[in-house]
C-alpha cells in the first residue's frame, strides 16, 4: 500500500511536470506571437522626465477566458532597476476570440544621472484562474539609452570652459537702472516728487504709489507715463534726478585706492567698523575685490550698517557663483539656501528684476526648472530696460529647451542678444524641433564669433548625424571634441550618434582627441 502510494505520488509529480511544461511552452508561444512597439523609437528627455508610450498587439484566440495578459516595463542602468507600478493589462473573458487584442498606454518616469546609459525593457506575463498566478513570462528589449540633447541647452553651466562663468547680474551702486536699491531706496526722488510746488499732493500721489511699488527705474517710469501730468513731472521731477545720478556714478571717491583697499581689507578682518567707509565707499571697495570670499566678507559686514536691496542681492549673487564652483553637494546646498535667502530678503525691500532672475538662477542650479523659468518671467515683466530685456529673454530660452517647448524657445532667442551661447541655444531649438536648415545657420553664426567654442561645431555634428551625413559628422564633431573636454566624453555615450559609434572614423576620432 506504500509503495503504490509513493507510485501515485510520482506519478502525480511527472504529471504536474508534464502540463506545467505544455503550459510554459504555450505561454513561451504565445509572448513570440506578440507585437510589442513603442514610440519615439529612442527614449528622449524632456524636461525633469523620459515620456514614452507602449502598443502591444496579441493575435486573436491568443487568450482563453481564464487567462490574463499584463505588460509591464522597466528601466535598467547601471545596478538599478526601475519598475513601473502601471501596467497594460486584459482579461480573456472579455476579448472577441475572432477579434487581435490591442493594448496601449502611456508612461513616465522621472531622469536620474546615469539614465543616458540604461536601457528599457517590457516584461509580458501570462496569468490563469482566478488568482491570476503567473505561469510564465517573457522579457523583451524596446530601447537602449535616453537622448538628452535639450540638456545642452546654456544658460552659464560650467561644461569644459577654460574658465567657470559666472551667473547672474551684479548690480553697479550707481547703475540708473537700479536707482532706489541703496540704504534710502526711493525716499530721494520721493521727496523731489513731494516737495515740487506745481501740482498738488492729489495729482502727485498716483506717481509716489508707482515709486513704492515693485520693478526697476525703467518699469517704474513706464508705468508712470500714462498717469496725468507725467511730461510735466518727468520734465521738471526725474530728468533733473536722472542727471544728478549720472554725476554721481562719475564723481571719483573722496579717499585714494589705496586706502580704500586698506580699509576694505581691515573691515573684512573685523578691525574696523564697516560705517568708517560710506555705503557709496564701501560698495565701490566691494566691486574692487577680485573674490568670490572677499566679497561676502564685505557685504555681510556692509548688511550690518548699510542694509538694502543692492546690498542682499549681489550677497545672493556672490553665495550663487560659490555654489556653481562647488562640487560636494551638501556644501552647494548649503550655499544655494544662502543664495535664496539674501535674494528673498532684496525683493522684500522692494520686488527687483535682478534679485528675481538671480533667484532663478538658484532654482536652474537646483534642478527645478520650473520655479526657474517662472522667475525669469518675472523678472521680465518687471523691467522695460531693453538690456535686461535680452538677458531675461536668453534665460527663459534656455530653459524653454530643457522643458521641451521648442517653438517657444525660439520665441524668446529670437528677442534675446545674438551672442555665441544665444544662437547656440537657437540652433539646439532648431534641431529639436526638426529644422535642420535654420539650425545649421544659428550653429554656423555662433561659430563665426568664437571659433575656440566646441558647442556651434558639436551642435553641427548633431545635424550631420540627423541626416546621415557622415564626413560632416566627423568633420565637425573632430573640432569639438578638440576644444571641449566635456564634449569629448558625452560624445561617445550620445544616443544621437548611436550609428555610428562603432565604425573606424567615429573612434579615430575619439582616440586622436584623447591622446592630445
């Protein structure tokens, strides 16, 4: 009796053996028969994200009515493993057995570093019964690597330049445009406005609200030229306070550059109050200092005795371009939370489009390219200082790119200043957006006024790639990997050559500018 028992269980066993392996050698059939695409054909980021969408196609009669079809995908790089919790799914219970089954979805995941180099995959599994347990799957490759092409997109990043840019605006003490910013703000040209005799304080108060309100000079006045009497006031009021401003600016220090280094230096020590330098002196000897640690040395001192708009938004400016020189990320950080503290505190004197766009700046470091590109916005909207102007315009370009709004990108390039980084990002648009034509002018112009630059000769490479043109591809991408350190390495990951990456004169290429 044991021993038949022990038969049957064998017997048992070979026979679960036999249809479990009938049943993965149907399901093995049945994930051959699928039809799995996805669009775009290459994984692009756009933005902070990869976005793509899958469309699965399974033959009819694939399913029985207690079988379940899901498809999930994930992304590989490096040792980590991106699993999707969305997943494409259908029940066979509910298929027309004569109709083919048609699966589509659309998926995201957020870019990390490294991404560039993975690759996406989907997992097809094949349930049955009720508890839908899985019997078999099957794995299959979709995409290797992710084109990140808008990311070259420049606004001052430090990627191979001899020399680390530097962000932001520093505002001059006796800048017209940036008249108000001082320890008095606008009380001055509030107390000419309030002391002219010739109209009375009604008819003067619409000015005096402008002049408390937020925006620079040149906001400020184009805000006020629809108000009553301005040709008056402006006649008799601000050209008479512009002048005297422009004096200033030219008027040369009551102390010798050498004492002001002296005490500059003995300030910065702590051996003498910051209030022996005047607040003009004192922001002079500040603008002298070749230092990034030197200048915040005099400013937070400056704070101290002079507090004022001009004060807190260079301090910002100063703490920005020491994170933008640090590479170890809690110090950067830190410096970054300095930033984004002296510039709140500038725009709580008075909401200035300087500390707004360097406010920005702070957010572009951190990776949030949205609170970026609403700041520069801002900071546009409150300047009419056709200078300004252009500065604000590249920056929303360049963040337009990186946010995948092409023709937007273009929008604001086009009104920005035609400077070689300016009609790169052009040319980048262009070749997003698929006009290859336009794109190889803007990179051909940006290489004209500084040939030393690799971007304008990469940004040509990438055209060349686009329409298979190969001797130009290699023509230029040799000038840029020769000038540009960080163009040499991204050029052999980078999806957009994918094709050429292994033929002879991709690597001689490659070879030649590592060995010089």
């Amino acid at each position: 009796m044991i021993i038949e028992k022990k038969i049957y269980a064998v017997i048992g066993v070979l026979a679960a053996m036999f249809f479990n392996s009938c049943n993965s050698g149907q399901v093995i059939k049945k994930a051959e028969n699928q039809k799995v695409f996805m669009e775009p054909q290459v994984l692009s980021r756009l933005g902070d994200s990869v976005r793509f969408s899958i469309n699965a196609l399974l033959p009819n009669a694939t399913l029985s009515r207690n079988e379940t079809y899901s498809l999930r995908p994930k992304f590989v790089y490096g040792n980590e493993i991106l699993r999707f919790e969305k997943k494409l799914e259908v029940r066979g219970d509910t298929l027309d057995p004569y109709e083919p089954v048609e699966l589509q979805g659309s998926f995201s995941m957020p870019f990390k570093e490294g991404m560039e180099k993975g690759a996406l995959y989907v997992v097809a599994e094949f349930g049955k019964g009720r508890k839908n347990l899985p019997v078999g799957n099957s794995e299959e490759l979709l995409s290797r690597g992710v084109i990140t092409t808008a990311s070259l997109a420049q606004i001052g990043q430090y990627r191979g330049q001899d020399e680390i840019p530097v962000l932001g605006i520093w505002l001059s003490p006796d800048s017209l445009e940036m008249t108000g910013m001082g320890t008095n703000g606008w009380q001055e040209l509030e107390d000419r406005l309030s002391g002219y005799s010739n109209l009375p304080f009604s008819s003067k108060s619409p000015f005096l609200e402008v002049l408390k309100g937020p925006g620079d000079w040149s906001y400020k006045k184009w805000k006020m030229t629809g108000i009553p009497h301005y040709p008056e006031i402006n006649r008799a009021v601000f050209t008479r306070f512009e002048r005297d401003i422009r004096r200033q600016a030219a008027k040369e220090p009551d102390i010798s550059e050498v004492q002001l280094s002296i005490l500059a230096r003995n300030i910065r020590q702590g051996t003498v109050p910051a209030d022996t330098l005047s607040e003009r002196e004192l922001a002079e000897a500040v603008a002298r200092e070749p230092g990034w640690k030197e200048q915040e040395q005099l400013l937070l001192a400056m704070e101290k005795v002079y507090p004022s708009a001009w004060g807190y938004s260079n301090l910002g400016m100063v703490f920005l371009n020491q994170a933008h020189r640090t590479q170890a990320v809690q110090k950067k950080n830190q410096l970054l939370e300095n930033a984004l503290f002296a510039l709140n505190r500038s725009n709580a004197v008075y909401e200035n489009p300087v500390a707004v766009y360097n406010l920005g700046l702070v957010f572009w470091l951190w990776g949030d390219k949205f609170s970026a590109y609403n700041n520069f916005y801002r900071a546009l909207a409150l300047t009419r200082s056709d200078e300004l102007r252009k500065v604000y315009e590249a920056a929303l370009g360049a963040v337009s790119i990186f946010n995948g709004d092409y023709r937007l990108a273009s929008i604001h390039l086009n009104n920005a200043e035609a400077d070689p980084i300016n009609l790169f990002n052009q040319g980048l648009a262009n070749v997003l957006a698929k006009d290859y034509y336009n794109a190889t002018l803007k990179f051909e112009e940006s290489a004209i006024q500084n040939m030393s630059n690799g971007y304008p000769f990469y940004g040509l490479a990438l055209v060349a790639a686009r329409n298979g043109e190969e001797t130009k591809l290699y023509e230029n991408l040799k000038k840029a990997v020769s000038r540009n350190d960080f163009l040499k390495s991204r050029a052999a990951t980078d999806r957009e050559f994918f094709m050429y990456h292994d033929r002879e004169g991709f690597k001689e290429i490659l070879r030649a500018a590592k060995s010089e």
